[in-house]
C-alpha cells in the first residue's frame, strides 16, 4: 500500500479526533498496528486492513455527542471519504464490512479474514496493561472508581479471549489475557473487592458496563 495513501487517511483520521480517551488516536493507531503486525502473518489483503483500521472509531466523538452509531457511521464515513480520494473502489465495500462488525456489543458476524482480524485487534487492545490502563480511564472518563473499573474487567475484557478467531491473534491474546487475571486477582486482593459472581460491589454510580 503506497505510504502516500496511507499518510492521507492518517491525516484525515486524526483531524477527526479533538481530544484522547480510552477510544481516541492512540487507540486507533494501537489497533492499526495490531492490524498491520497480524495481517502480514494470516496474509490478510493490507489495502483493505490498514484503512479499515484507521476508520475504525473514527465516528466515538460523534457517537458521544449524538448516540449515532459508530461502527454504521464510521462505515459511511470512510466509503465517503476513499470514493473522493479515489481509493481502489473494488475494495471499498470490504473495508465497510470490517468497520460494521469490529464492534464487541453488537453480534456482528466478521464474514472476511480482514474484518475478523479487525475486530481481533480490536479486542486485543482491550487486554494485557494496556486494556487495564484503558479501563481506568474509561471509568474516569464516566465519572466512576476503581470498582467500575474491575465490574468493566469482569464483566467484559476478562471473556475477550474466547472470542479470538485469528491464529497470530490467539497468540498474543494468551499472553494479555494471563496479565489481565493477575491483575485482577491481584486487585481483588488488595481491595477486597470481589467478581460480579460474588457479592455485588458496592457503589453510588452506574456500574454497568458500556458498551464498548
């Protein structure tokens, strides 16, 4: 993929992010990387993969602002965009698909290699340290603690795993996801806080997790 074309979505991706979050450009660029490093070992089509990385989130803001989806209009928005920079039109319908079915919460069905290794990155990126310090962040973000950050664990980032459908992905989700247990098992001890199997926890706020 010429780098003229990758250095034009890039610009135009990171103009649409005003400020960093849990969801923001480091985000995006984490995932693209995953992309690009899982891609070359499935032999997934890059042309397809490292736009649809770029594009991925690049409708949160305006899913906080409005509650539009993301991952619909995020779609539009980058078949929009690469028609007018006129993006090899042939794979443009395939990079749409893997922006509609990244998203965890919704049940999309990833039907190519590009788009489930897509959503595997995307996942990956909720796991290991850097899923933990995301976590946080998200709770912060919302205006939560400490223990809406471990339910988010629990009840999500801890089950991401078992959902993995690429090969080099799975590889680098068992060592993210051993981390993010004794992590966990770790927190729990020092806080006394405990699973959502156990005890609820104990908070003023919404504890429920987002979705993601």
């Amino acid at each position: 993929m010429p780098n003229t074309e990758i250095e034009t979505i890039l610009a135009y991706v990171e103009a649409s992010f005003r400020q960093s979050g849990a969801h923001g450009l480091d985000h995006v660029l984490r995932v693209t990387r995953l992309c690009e490093e899982i891609g070359l070992v499935e032999g997934a089509d890059m042309r397809v993969l490292t736009p649809a990385a770029l594009f991925h989130d690049i409708a949160r803001p305006l899913e906080e602002e409005s509650g539009v989806l993301h991952e619909e209009e995020g779609a539009r928005i980058a078949e929009e965009y690469l028609r007018s920079i006129g993006y090899d039109a042939g794979r443009i319908p395939a990079i749409a698909h893997a922006i509609r079915t990244h998203r965890y919460s919704t049940g999309a069905n990833p039907e190519t290699l590009e788009a489930r290794i897509l959503s595997d990155a995307d996942k990956l990126d909720a796991m290991g340290a850097v899923g933990i310090a995301r976590a946080f962040l998200q709770a912060g973000e919302r205006g939560g603690g400490i223990e809406d950050a471990d339910r988010h664990i629990h009840e999500k980032l801890l089950n991401l795993s078992a959902l993995i459908s690429t090969p080099a992905a799975a590889a680098i989700a068992e060592r993210r996801h051993a981390l993010l247990q004794r992590f966990a098992d770790a927190l729990e001890e020092e806080t006394g806080l405990t699973s959502p199997a156990g005890p609820p926890v104990q908070s003023s706020r919404n504890t429920s997790s987002p979705r993601t």
